[in-house]
C-alpha cells in the first residue's frame, strides 16, 4: 500500500557527497521508522542509517557515522541519506525502506521488520 521511490542515486568520485532521496507515498503514518540499507554485488544487505518518523532520532552504522546524514521532510514526506566523503567501499545499490511502527533500536539493523522497500539507487564511487 505505501510506496517508496527513490532518486538521487548515480557516479562520484572518490570523496565527493551525493544526496539520496525516497519518497513516501501512499498510505502514510506518523509513527513509521525508515532506514536506509545498501547491498554490493555477491554482499549481503547492511544497514546504513535509520530514522524515527515522528520524534527525528537518528542512529548510523559504524561505517558511514560520521559521513552520512538521514533527515526527513514532513512537508515532503520525504526521507534523505545525505553521503560525504565517499569512498569506493560505499559503492552499492541502496535501498530506503519503512515501517509503519517505532521499531526498537535492536531491530533496525535488520531487514525483516520493514514492510516496505524501494526499488533501490545506484551508487558508484570512483576511486
């Protein structure tokens, strides 16, 4: 019923930022929680980033903290993964995905609470 599509995606050069956008449409909530995965060819899909819809809080895997930015737009009903610094290892096909419940912190690393997904964006970072 919710859709999630996604832009933004595309080829950078080796620390240089890209922003990532995914569009909520649909049936909609205030309580969803939304994440940002990632998937490389022959990988498993890692979590990136997630954020909690109604109260904004944010929360990073190691391996972006620091780099990485996810906000919302609640006019827009919008989620954004904003990448600096990027480095050839973040080369991958990422996906936004949602749910429409606050998921507990344990949880959002992984892919089977979400219910729904995007189509996914390439990133490709140039070395």
């Amino acid at each position: 019923q919710v859709q999630l599509v996604e832009s933004g995606g595309g080829l950078v050069q080796a620390g240089g930022s890209l922003r990532l956008s995914c569009a909520v449409s649909g049936r909609t909530f205030s309580s969803y929680t939304m994440a940002w995965f990632r998937q490389a060819p022959g990988k498993e899909r890692e979590f990136v980033a997630a954020i909690w819809w109604s109260s904004g809080r944010t929360y990073y895997a190691d391996s972006v903290k620091g780099r990485s930015t996810i906000s919302r737009d609640n006019a827009k009903n919008t989620v954004y993964l904003q990448m600096n610094s990027l480095e050839p290892e973040d080369t991958a096909v990422y996906y936004c995905a949602a749910t429409n419940r606050p998921l507990p912190l344990r949880v959002v690393l992984t892919t089977t609470p979400f219910d729904y997904w995007g189509q996914g964006t390439q990133v490709t970072v140039s070395s």
